[in-house]
C-alpha cells in the first residue's frame, strides 16, 4: 500500500525523491503508532478502520513530544494525499479528515538579504582564488540569487535545459509544471568560466550532462549545497538563517522592490497561486516603514 503510493507520487505526481523520502516517514510514523498502541489488537496497518479520533490522538502524542504545529501538519497533510489516494484506488471508503483542521501556525515572514550585504558577498566571492570549488560555489549562490530556484531545482539542471548561449533556462518544478527563466549576462559569463575550469581539469562527468558537479564529476546533492551556502552566507557575516531558500526569499524580494510585477515574480518563482508569491509584499511594507520611521522629521514624535 505504501510503496504504491509513494510510486504514484514519483510517477504520476512526479514529486522530488527528497519529498517522497517525507511522505514514507510521516506514514511509517503513523502506522508504528496506530500498531503499538496499548489497546491495538491489530499485527498490520488496516486504513478501513482508522478513524478522526485516531489521527486526533496522535496528534496530541506528537504536541506532547514536542513537535512544532507546523511539523505536524505537514505530517497531516502526508495522511491526506495518502487516503486521497487509497480512496480513489477503493482501497478505502471514507475520510478520517472530513472535519479535521489544521493546527494554528505563526507566520513569520520570509528570510532575506539586504542589498548592499548581497553586494558584499558578491564581491568577497569574485576575491575567492580560482579553483574548481571557488568557482562553482561562486556560480551557484549568484544562480540562486539570480533565478529563485529551489534547492531540488538547481541540483536537477541539465546543460540541455538551456537555450543556446545559456540565454534562458528551462525549469520543471512542482507538480511537473514548466517555467522558462532568464539567465542574466553575468551569470552567463560564470556558466562559461566554470565549464572551462572543467574542462581545464578534466574533471570526469559520470552522469551524464548534469551542470553542478562534485570534482569527482557527480550530481552536487543536496546537502552539499544547503552546506556551502551556510557556510558562504556565514563568511559574508549573514546572521539567522542561511540557507538555499534565503536567496529565493532574497530574489522574489528584490524584485518587488525594484517594481516587477508580482504576476511575473509568481511566474519566475512558479508558484501555482498568487497567494504563495503575495507574502513578499509585507517584506516591502516593513521595509517603508522603516524607511518612514528613519525619514520623515515627524516619525520621531509620534502620537498614538
């Protein structure tokens, strides 16, 4: 049952391996409780006789342990796509789910870098020495910056997935949707400086013609990316979070403050509503009212 849902979410879905990875633990998590829970006479899983009490309680074990409202209903919403699915394969009849809500979450807003401390990173990459890993590393926080990519994105590109001249990418993202992206001319110009430097080294490409490689000339993985931004974002004297979606966040704020359209913005970013993209424009709000409250010769004298 679960191996067959987890297929239908790579075949059909076509989710990433890593999301796929979450929806099998999330279920193994629910099925070892409903299967070790003192009044359970069950040996194996039975999805016909779980009901919303069930799910309700185990939310209230997870809260108890201390998980975070937002790490349980992700796990929540890993059980919905999974009787989604066994309801419309018959395996199941009915919806646990009908009347369960989702835990109240604070939204903070998204993470993002200012400006001039881009600018600054910018030039304390363009300082690094020239060597295979300075190069790519330099090459992939500007592609980030510069595009907006997910992380599962970036590592997923292809030299094919380009026009001629690198001019414009094509990018498969959530939910098997397409989106074509614009590559700037200075990142054009890193592209052609970090594939001379393979080609200098002679570096091995062992999976086909996959554009981000390790120097043993693999796929670059997740985790070695999500590491060398920390760590780059961390050299550059960024402070709270650093990660690959800080520059997306960073990205999809720059642009809004420099007056793109938030249509586009949605489109670069490929989200499939508006409502995901529409978050940036509180960074921008909080931004005027720091500017105002900086500014204006009144802001200092305020009355409520």
């Amino acid at each position: 049952m679960k191996e067959e849902f987890l297929k239908y979410l790579r075949t059909e879905r076509r989710y990433s391996e890593h999301t796929v990875k979450v929806y099998g633990k999330d279920i193994d998590q629910f099925t070892s409780y409903c299967l070790n829970r003192s009044d359970s006479p069950l040996s194996e899983f039975q999805p016909q006789l779980v009901s919303a009490e069930d799910i309700r309680n185990w939310m209230l074990v997870l809260s108890k342990k201390g998980e975070k409202a937002t790490s349980i209903n992700r796990k929540i919403s890993s059980l919905r796509a999974l009787f989604r699915y066994l309801r419309k394969t018959g395996v199941v009849h009915h919806d646990p789910f009908l009347k369960l809500g989702q835990l109240k979450t604070p939204k903070p807003l998204p993470t993002f870098i200012s400006e001039s401390q881009m600018e600054y990173l910018e030039d304390m990459l363009e300082k690094e020495p020239d060597r295979f890993e300075t190069i790519r590393n330099r090459l992939i926080v500007l592609f980030l910056y510069t595009t907006g990519l997910r992380l599962a994105e970036l590592i997923a590109i292809d030299r094919d997935h380009f026009t001629p001249g690198f001019r414009e990418l094509k990018v498969r993202g959530k939910g098997d949707k397409e989106r074509i992206i614009p590559i700037l001319p200075l990142v054009r110009e890193h592209i052609s400086e970090y594939l001379d430097e393979i080609k200098r080294q002679n570096i091995c490409i062992t999976e086909g013609n996959s554009l981000f490689l390790t120097k043993q000339g693999k796929r670059i993985s997740r985790s070695t990316v999500y590491r060398l931004i920390h760590t780059e974002l961390g050299m550059a004297g960024i402070q709270g979070k650093r990660s690959p979606h800080v520059l997306r966040h960073t990205f999809a704020t720059h642009l809004l403050d420099g007056g793109a359209d938030m249509r586009e913005i949605q489109q670069l970013l490929g989200h499939s509503s508006l409502r995901a993209t529409q978050v940036y424009t509180h960074n921008s709000i909080a931004k005027l009212k720091e500017t105002y409250n900086t500014a204006h010769p009144r802001a200092s004298h305020k009355k409520d």
